[in-house]
C-alpha cells in the first residue's frame, strides 16, 4: 500500500512531464493514421480522419470519397502503400499544409527501389489539414502521378 501512494503520484507525474506534440507531429500522425487505415481497408477510420465539409479537386466530399475507398477495397484484396511525407508546414493557426508521395500496390512495398518493377500506382498529394477541436482532420486534398524518381 506504501509503494502505491509513492507510485501513483510518479506515473501521474510522468505522463504529464512530457511536452505535448507540435501541430507538425500531429499532422504526421495522422498521415500515418491514413495510412494504417488504407492498408487495413478499413474505410470508417479513413472517414474519421477527412474534415465533415471535406471538398477535393474533384469535387468529392466526404462521403463520395468513402464510397470511392470502398469501391477500391472491394476491387483490391490487399492494399499496401510506400508514403513518404515530403512536408508539413503551418500555414496559420489551425491549418496545416502537407505533401506526401504515395505508392500504391498489391504486393508488398520494400522501397522505392521496387515500385517500377510492382507497377505500383504513384501520386503526389497535396493536403490541407484543420485542427477540429483538437483532432487534425483533412480538410481538402489534390493530387498528380508521381514518378518513381520522386520517391528516391
């Protein structure tokens, strides 16, 4: 019973010593958040991290690009991405900008070394992220065929 009174205070103290993430390290988190998401084809936790009033390029919501997810996983057994966060930079005070290069595959991605041999599907994304209270969400995104030779 000692210990626990001596204990409890530490580990409370401990896990509120740390310093909190920068809105960088957040963002990246979510990006890899996405990216566990895609790879486990799992679309409802894809949605939980697009913004309610998401708008694309395209012209997709929220919803349309669900669907689309959807229809990709339906179509793809696997799915396994090579994504290489190129940047993240706050554009103003909850609003974050990021560039991620993105290798889609069936197969397993070892490197960029593979993804002309895997004919992966390459794309530059181009996002904008908004702190919802407290939880970065995407907010819009567009998107171009990468090459190869931007992932090295």
């Amino acid at each position: 019973m000692q210990l626990a009174r001596i204990a409890l205070p530490l580990v409370l103290a401990l896990a509120c010593a740390g310093d909190p993430q920068t809105p960088e390290e957040r963002v990246r988190a979510v990006l890899a958040d996405l990216e566990a998401a895609a790879e486990a084809r799992d679309v409802a936790a894809l949605k939980e991290h697009l913004s309610a009033d998401y708008r694309d390029a395209h012209g997709n919501d929220r919803r349309a690009v669900a669907g689309i997810a959807t229809m990709h996983f339906l179509q793809h057994e696997s799915v396994h991405l090579l994504v290489r966060v190129r940047g993240v930079e706050r554009v103003a005070d909850g609003e974050a900008r990021a560039l991620a290069l993105v290798a889609m595959a069936g197969t397993r991605i070892e490197s960029a070394e593979w993804l002309e041999s895997l004919r992966a599907d390459l794309y530059r994304f181009e996002l904008t992220l908004r702190d919802e209270d407290g939880d970065w969400r995407v907010a819009s995104a567009a998107w171009s065929p990468a090459t190869a030779d931007d992932f090295r």
